[in-house]
C-alpha cells in the first residue's frame, strides 16, 4: 500500500513538474490557425541575396474555384514601415490584442474583418531594408518610385511563378499611407511591363486601392490649415502661421528643391501637431497614437520568427529610419500621372477615414479634382451616397466609370484597424463590383 502511495506521488510531482518546467509552445501564443498558408522570402536581386519578406494567407471561404479567386497584396507606407503593420494591427486574419490593458499579456486574436476572408492575401515588407526585409547593401535600398516598383514587379512574379494556380487570378493591389506612392507605381510599372509580355507572363491586374494615401504632395500639403481650420482645431491666426509654412513647402517642391520641399512639409505637420496638442493626427479622437510597437513585441520572439520564416538576424522595426532617410528626396513627388494612367485601364478605389489630419479626406478630394481624366467631371457630377453596412451608416461612396472614392466613418489613418468589419464590407464590394461599388456603367471603361 505504501508502495502504491508513493508511486501514485511520484507520479503525481512528475506531471507537475514537467508542466511547470516547460515552456509554452509556440503554437499555445500563435495558434496554428494563425500561421500564413505560407511565407518567407521573395529573391530581388540574385546576386546580393538582397529580398522581399512575405506572409500570404489563402482566402477563409472562396465563393469560386481558387484558380479564379482574387488575390490581394498589401503594402504598407512610411517611407519604410512594415507590411506586418497591416497584417497584424489592421487587415490580416490575426491581429494582436491592442485593446489590452498594460498588465495583460500581448495574444493574437481572430479579426473578424480580415481581408482574406473570401479572397487570397499577400503581404509584402516594401522596400527592401523595411520590415523584415533584406537589404545586403544600404545603396540597394531604392531612392525613387521607379526602383520600388521594380523590385516589387520582381517579388510579385516570384510569387505567382511559385504556384500555378496564381497565374489566372484576379490581383489587386492595395495599401495605405506613403504606399500612395508605391501602390500607383507597381500598378503602372505592371501596365507597361505587360505590354512586353507573353500573354503567359504578364500579371493579371485588375485594380489598386489606396487608403489615406500621400499621392500629390504639393496640392495635399497646402490642406492642412483649411482641413485643422474648418474642424475647429485651430484659429485664424494659427491658421495664417500653417498657411505661410504650406506656401514654402509648395515653392521648393515646384523648383525641385526635394530634400528642403520634405523638411518644410514636415515642419507643416509638426506645426500643427504642437498647435492642436493632439495625441496624434492620425486620428484626432484618440487618447493615445495607435499601438503599432505592439506589432514589435510579437514578431522580436524568436519563436515568432521561426514560425512566419524570418531571419533571425534581422532586428525587426515597426518602420526603418534607414529606408525613410534614402527615401527623403522622393517624399514630395507626385505620383498623380501614374493614378491617370491607371484610372484609364483598371479600376481605381481611394478611401479615407474620417478622423485622419494628415492624409485625409480634404486632402485627397484637393488632387483628385484635378485628375487628367475624361471621365473626371462625371465623376464630381456622380451622387455622394450614404452607405451602410449592416444596416448601420458606415460613410459615403461616390463612383462613376473606373474610379470609387469613400469616406469611411469612425476610422483614422489605419481604416482597417478602426473599422474592422466596414473595411472588410468596402474592399470585398469593391472587388466584386457589389451594392454602391457595382458597375452600372461598364461602358465606361470601355471608352477610356
């Protein structure tokens, strides 16, 4: 009997013991269910090693065969942040718990808004040196739009190539912020490469979508004491202050002066920070900016890194002061020919939250006004309709032809983040040219 007895607490300290000395597996803090379909590295320059860093998340539920099933790419701005922004704060199937209390533990949970829900999902740390990106040499990283795109077009065909069944689906090209910039540039470098292309290499684009996106900074820049005026964050005399600081930075940009043209919109916004006092203008509703160094303390676990592929030698960072600084010149060029470009091909979404001082709405509606387009006073002439999603107002849509514009309410800079599930209404409608994104007037493409 006693013999029993003490093997039964032998056993019985073993167990506990095993449970206590190990560790949790890295599958109890990232599920298996939030593990990317794939991910790892897409080679942009053979020679150096130098490459693109991917996580790609097939669709959820497909509502077609996977051949067919439109696929989604996400680049993120900056100049220099991470894709793993997006995919872990904003848009992808798993984000982390940034409405946690300080004391709680940092967790992953299901994001009901994802974008992959019934579409395939691509995110891409752009460009090189960003993220978890590689760049073997600092004179790599690109100093202008035309360099980004094209290693992205290299990264993008990597990937398609990796996979039949990618060849015949539908691409989109989406992003936010700076990726103003980088969203226009793949798309256009795409419509000219495949012009130089077999019909079996060339890269099936259907459209971009940009979100609070910088694209035309000299008119955008000249917004901001009218936009910070009008919704009563400042006064007249502020306002005179912005205005003279606006008025500089459009004089450099127009003489081709970059570097100064950059420090003087940045002089704009940091202005107008101090005058408002805001936590960030971002969002003006918020108490605190947005939680993005959480996104740094999931993907600094080495188990983290081990799971999504990464190297374990980069040290990743939310956004790269490295890349940014090479970037510097390029800041206050526009990319608005490219958007004309492309509007005249494929369709084109623009999207704001409501909430957002930099990139927002005023910002976005000063350039598009002067798009080069012949559809572009029909398209100021279209309805500004109420758009609900769920039978709840979720902002406004103005569509005609090729190109869609919405106002998406109770969201700042990181729409998806803010509006999980109207986000997620928005692209998915857009995508499949549904309820206010429909295509009732598809000869109008056809006329551009």
């Amino acid at each position: 009997m006693e013999s029993m007895i003490y093997n039964l607490f032998s056993l019985i300290f073993f167990v506990l013991f095993f449970l206590h000395q190990t560790p949790a597996s890295s599958t109890s803090f990232f599920p298996n269910e939030a593990i990317p379909t794939k991910s790892g590295y897409l080679t942009v320059n053979q020679t150096s090693g130098s490459a693109i860093f991917y996580t790609f998340y097939e669709a959820q539920k497909p509502t077609s065969s996977l051949s067919q099933t439109p696929l989604l790419i996400w680049l993120q701005g900056g100049p220099g942040c991470s894709s793993m922004i997006g995919n872990f704060l904003e848009l992808g199937p798993w984000r982390v718990n940034f409405e946690k209390k300080d004391e709680e533990p940092l967790a992953l949970q299901p994001n009901p808004g994802s974008w992959n829900r019934i579409f395939g999902l691509l995110f891409l740390d752009n460009p090189i040196g960003t993220g978890f990106s590689v760049a073997a040499k600092p004179e790599e990283i690109p100093r202008d739009q035309n360099r980004v795109a094209e290693h992205l077009f290299t990264a993008i065909t990597s990937f398609i190539d990796s996979d039949p069944s990618f060849k015949s689906r539908p691409i989109f090209i989406t992003g936010e912020s700076y990726a103003g910039k980088y969203v226009p540039a793949i798309g256009y470098y795409i419509l000219k490469k495949n012009t130089q292309l077999w019909n079996r290499r060339k890269v099936n684009l259907a459209g971009v979508a940009i979100g609070n996106g910088l694209t035309d900074p000299m008119t955008q820049v000249d917004t901001h004491a009218s936009n910070a005026y009008f919704s009563g964050f400042i006064n007249e005399k502020q306002k005179s202050v912005l205005e003279k600081l606006q008025s500089e930075a459009v004089k450099l940009t127009g003489n081709g002066d970059w570097s100064e043209a950059t420090d003087a919109r940045f002089k704009v916004l940091n202005t107008l920070q101090n005058m408002t006092g805001l936590a960030t203008l971002y969002d003006y509703t918020r108490k605190v900016p947005y939680k993005d160094y959480l996104v740094k303390e999931l993907l600094d676990r080495k188990e983290v890194k081990k799971i999504l592929g990464a190297k374990e030698s980069v040290v990743y960072e939310v956004c790269s002061d490295l890349v940014g600084n090479t970037l510097n010149d390029d800041v206050m060029k526009s990319v608005k020919f490219m958007v004309e470009f492309l509007v005249k091909k494929i369709k084109v979404l623009l999207y704001q939250g409501h909430f957002d001082l930099r990139d927002g709405v005023v910002s976005t509606e000063a350039w598009v006004k002067n798009l080069k387009w012949e559809g572009i006073e029909d398209f100021q002439s279209a309805e500004r309709k109420v758009w609900k999603v769920n039978g709840e107002l979720a902002g406004y849509v103005q569509k005609w032809g090729s190109l869609s514009n919405t106002v998406v309410l109770g969201a700042g800079h990181l729409v998806p983040s803010d509006q999980p599930l109207s986000s997620q209404a928005m692209i998915e409608d857009w995508v499949l040219d549904k309820g206010l994104f429909g295509n009732d007037q598809k000869e109008n493409l056809a006329q551009f």
